[in-house]
DNA sequence: GTCTATATTTCGATAGAC
DNA sequence: GTCTATCGAAATATAGAC
C-alpha cells in the first residue's frame, strides 16, 4: 500500500490524500470507493501492524527451549520484523496520536499483550536462576527499546540485512540480562 | 514553551497554530510577533533539544576516568536527559520531517556528532581490552536506541525518576559491551 | 471504479486598530 | 505587542458523469 510508505516517511498528518492517490497513480475521488476515511486507512495499517509485531515475538517459542535459547529467539524475530517492515513500524510506534480513542483502544491492547510476553520470558528465566536482571519489568522495557527503536534508523541501503540486526539484538538481549553462557 | 508539549504531544503537523495561541491564551496574529513561521519554531525547539543532548552526554567525561566509568556515566547522563525532556526529545527524534532541508542539515550534524562521540567510547574501551563488543558501530546503535527510546514511553507518573532510569540504562549498557567487573 | 469538478472546512499567516 | 477580522491557500471528502 501506498499510504504505507507515506505515512512512515513523512508522518499521518504530513501525508494528504492527494499524496497517496499520486502515489498508486488514481484520483482522490477514485480512492474512496477502498476506504472511508484517512484515519480508517490509518487505523487499518497500525491494527494490523501491531497484530503481525505480536505474531512475530510469539511465534518463535518452542516446546522444551531453555530460557536463554527462548528469550533469543524472540528478540530475534522481534527486530527482524521491526527491521524488515520499518515502514509499516514507525506507523505503529509513532502515529497512535491520530487514531481514534476507540481505535487507540484496540491498538493499546495488542501493545500490552507484546509487553507482557516478553516479561513472562524473562521471569522464566529468573525463576530458572539463568537470568540475572536489575527488575523484570524495567528490562523487558529496555529490551522493547533496542528491538523496536530499530524501526527508526533502519534504512535497506544501510548494507546490513534485517536477520544480522536480529541476531546482534538477541547477543545483547542475552547480555543484558545476565543469562549464564554455554 | 507551550508550542514544545503540543508539539511532542500530537506531533508537529496535527498541532494547529490556534491550539498553540489557546494555550498560551493569546491570539494566532499576537503569536507572529515572536517568531516568523512555525516551522521557524520547529526549528528552534528542535536544535536546541539537539545541542542539550549532545551536551549532557558529553558532558560528564572526565580525565582519567575508566573506559566503564566513562561509557556509564554517557549512558546515565543522556537517558536522564531523555526521561527528564521526553516532551523535547520527541520532537528532537520523531519530527525531522517537518523541518526544511537547510534546517535538516543543521541538526543532523549535532546527531552526527552524537553517534561519533558515542562509538569513540566504546572504541577506547574496547583498545584498552576491557569491553568486547560484536561491533563498534552497531553496539553503539544499539546503546543510542536503549537512551533515545526512553523519550518515546517515560511519562512522570510512572513511579520512576530519571535518575533511576539513567542508572538502570548506564548497567545494561556495560552489559552490552561486555565490560570486564570489579 | 475511476474520472473531473467542487463543496466545505480549516489551515498558516497578515492587516490594521488600539 | 496584542487584539479582531480576514485573506488566500490547501486540506478532506463528496457529487455526478462516464
């Protein structure tokens, strides 16, 4: 999508229609048979934005996994996804201000899902006596930080690919909170 | 500055000239008479917030102190700056966009000269063998985002200080780095 | 479904009185 | 310097022909 882009270039409220229906080569008029407002097409981009960020943290947990191996994984999967569809996440972390109170609502839930995921990681992990951390909650906010701040510098020109930042953030993931090494 | 909270708070395009007249209580004509243009304003806001970063975390360096002491004591002392001007902060990192290209160039030589100074720390560290890092650079992305990203959730009513974030930041970042301990 | 044209609102900025 | 009033441009969204 077209708007896509936009929004995450430029901002939701710095992108006008008229950008959008150049982009995809159609006329503000035509548009609006696909959808009824901006901020539904806003609204539609960050719900499912935030949906697949939380599919891509939860999907790698495996039966039997140790909490090193699984804390890993996720902060892997988490800034892969962060790196490979920074567009689509700069949307997410930075244009909750124009949905809707109810479609900010919708999106919140899915936010605190993510958060208490990846604290429920690291206090398997504590109560295993592998990880050593200063507080869980405070941690699992640290670790939030580094996988989706990556959204906000990540450039596919940078020569980097998104898996060799995923796999530099579960090192420091696994750093940070102290797990006991191999 | 009333223009810095809407600014920070709905982001640089959705916050209206009037909304910044109401705030003050004067009107948008009474407004004009103290700055040119809002992105003059933009501007303004947006370099100072820059150069007060790059000053906090140059600023706590000393002569003879210890690679660790000196990458914590940046660490510390930029994410307090970040919790403690979130409202700033935010514009500084989330509103570059709205900036004119002459006035771009200007504050993305201050954040040059941020990530320089940062790599350069890690980079004593690391001659003088008591820091392993997977990479200068990318661990110095990777410390800049655990600070900078403080701006984007720290809110006042947390039950937390700048100061504390600060010093719980300042030990994740020796982590990171793989500082060796006293 | 897409076009052109436009209705309606709202924006940033200015004019002129005080 | 601040006010009221307003200009001119630009925004979202709609109307009606094809």
């Amino acid at each position: 999508m077209a708007a896509i882009e936009l929004f995450a270039e430029q901002g939701y409220h710095a992108t006008k229609t008229r950008d959008i229906a150049a982009r995809i080569g159609m006329s503000t008029g035509a548009m609006y048979a696909h959808f009824r407002s901006k901020e539904e097409l806003l609204f539609e981009i960050s719900l499912t934005g935030h949906e697949r960020g939380f599919a891509a943290l939860a999907g790698p947990t495996e039966a039997g996994a140790t909490p090193s191996d699984e804390l890993a994984a996720m902060v892997r999967a988490f800034t892969t996804y962060h790196a490979t569809f920074h567009t689509i996440a700069k949307i997410v972390h930075y244009e909750l201000y124009g949905l809707t109170e109810e479609h900010l609502a919708r999106v919140l839930e899915v936010r605190h899902r993510t958060s208490a995921w990846i604290e429920d990681a690291i206090r398997r992990g504590v109560a295993a006596k592998v990880f050593s951390v200063p507080g869980v909650s405070a941690v699992a906010r640290a670790l939030l930080s580094l996988c989706v701040d990556v959204a906000r510098w990540y450039r596919e020109d940078l020569g980097e690919t998104p898996a060799q930042i995923g796999e530099l953030n579960a090192e420091l993931a696994l750093r940070m909170v102290g797990a006991e090494r191999a």
